[in-house]
C-alpha cells in the first residue's frame, strides 16, 4: 500500500507566513515605531530649521520647501521600512526558525513571500502616517485622485523592489547587527539624489552621481505624480530600476535560501 503524496498550498501557506510577520509586527510596535519616527524627524528638521534658507534657493519659502522635500521624505519612509524586513529575516535565520520550517510540509516560496508582503504593508502604513504629517505640516499637494492611485501603485513597486534586496541582504548577513547595518545606505542615497536640494546646485561629479542614481527618477516621479507636474521620461527610467532591483534581489535571495 502506498502512501498518498501530500501536496503543498503555496498561496494558503504564504497567507499563514503573512499573518505570522503581521503578528510579529503587533508583537515589536516599537520596531514599526522607530522605523517611522526617523522620517518624521527629518521632515520636521527639513521644514522647520532649514526650510526657509533651502525654500529661498527654490525662489519661495518654507511652505515651497514642503512641498519639494516631502515626497523625498515618504521614499525615505519605504527605505525605512523595508530595512526592517532584513532585520527581520536575520533573526529567523539565527534563532533557527527557518530550519524548522525546512523539515515542515509547508512550500518554500512561501517563507519569504511571507516577509515580503508583511514588509509592503507595514510600508504602507508608515507612508500614510508620514503623509499625514507632512500635511500637518505644510505639504499641499495637487494631485487628483487619479494621481494619488498612480502614487501607491509606484510606491508599492518601490516597496517591492527594494524589500527583496533587503530580503537579500538578511540572508546574507551573519548577525542581527549586521542586517541592521548593511541597507543604511538606501536611507541615505536620496540625500546625494534630487529630494533635498535640486542637482543643478551640487558639484560636478556629484551632480553627474546624483542624477543616474536610481533614486532621483524615483523621487521626481512621485514628486510629478502628487504636484501633478510632467516628468517626462523619468517614471519608465524609475520603474527600470525597480524591475531591475527587484529581479536582482529576488533571485540572490533565492539563491542564498536555497543554499
């Protein structure tokens, strides 16, 4: 007599990894905290104490500034976010909880797809928090709501994209502390892009640097969709480098889960 082959649900399992990370989420608020507070710090840095000098090189003042640092502020927002999920990944690495899910009849995919759609909620929900308050503080966008539905599509590919880098990264890293380390500098490229300051005041090689960079597109996308300003050709050079980032990290992570 044989022994039925059991079949694997790969939706309904990353469904059940999905309501694990969530839970998670409610579990650590202060991670989903801090990952949050660190944008809302610098919008308030940005508008109130350097707003009116920056504002002035714009040709207006601090309520100008607002509105051109804000949606550089949300993209560090998702950046924020998504660093978390290599946290997250390299504490189920080190505390062996993967290589329990390795001996269960549960399909592989869905572990990490799990990590993937909790860390694009949670980015989500952080933009909204942010967006709030950049309202509260000065933030006036134009755009319809054709154009708010066009900003949370290319924010959750921007989400997408980058989390599995940071999925990546988490594998890769041998220690929590070092998950926490390694994506840092997705927090802090818009700073050398065009959200703060526009590119035509940097130095040469900078300027070069900062304009094919993939996070100037991003910004001036989302800056063009919620000012409702033409951008030209940068939402196709954007979502370029989100295929192109997200295929990379989906496929190094599955080479390092595989492994």
């Amino acid at each position: 007599m044989t022994t039925p082959a059991l079949t694997v649900h790969p939706l309904r399992d990353s469904a059940t990894m999905l309501r694990r990370n969530l839970k998670r989420m409610q579990r650590y608020p202060s991670m989903t905290a801090t990952l949050i507070l660190m944008p809302v710090v610098f919008l308030l840095l940005f508008v109130y104490v350097l707003g009116g000098t920056l504002g002035a090189g714009l040709g207006g003042g601090r309520a100008e500034y607002a509105n051109y640092v804000a949606p550089a502020i949300i993209l560090m927002t998702v950046m924020s976010t998504v660093q978390g999920t290599a946290i997250s990944i390299a504490m189920d690495m080190t505390e062996g909880i993967i290589a329990r899910f390795r001996t269960m009849h549960i399909a592989r995919v869905s572990v990490l797809t799990g990590h993937v759609l909790g860390s694009i909620l949670q980015a989500m929900f952080a933009v909204a928090i942010v967006t709030g308050v950049a309202l509260l503080v000065g933030f006036r966008p134009h755009a319809d709501l054709l154009g708010w539905l066009a900003t949370a599509g290319f924010l959750v590919a921007v989400a997408l994209a980058f989390v599995w880098l940071c999925v990546a990264l988490g594998l890769a890293a041998k220690t929590v502390e070092t998950a926490s380390n390694t994506p840092m500098p997705l927090v802090l490229l818009p700073f050398l892009g065009s959200g703060f300051v526009p590119t035509d005041s940097m130095p040469a090689g900078l300027r070069w640097f900062a304009e094919y960079q993939p996070f100037t597109p991003i910004i001036e996308t989302l800056r063009g969709l919620l000012m409702a300003e033409p951008v030209g050709n940068k939402p196709w050079i954007a979502l370029a480098w989100c295929a192109a980032i997200a295929l990379g990290g989906y496929l190094w992570s599955k080479r390092l889960y595989n492994r």
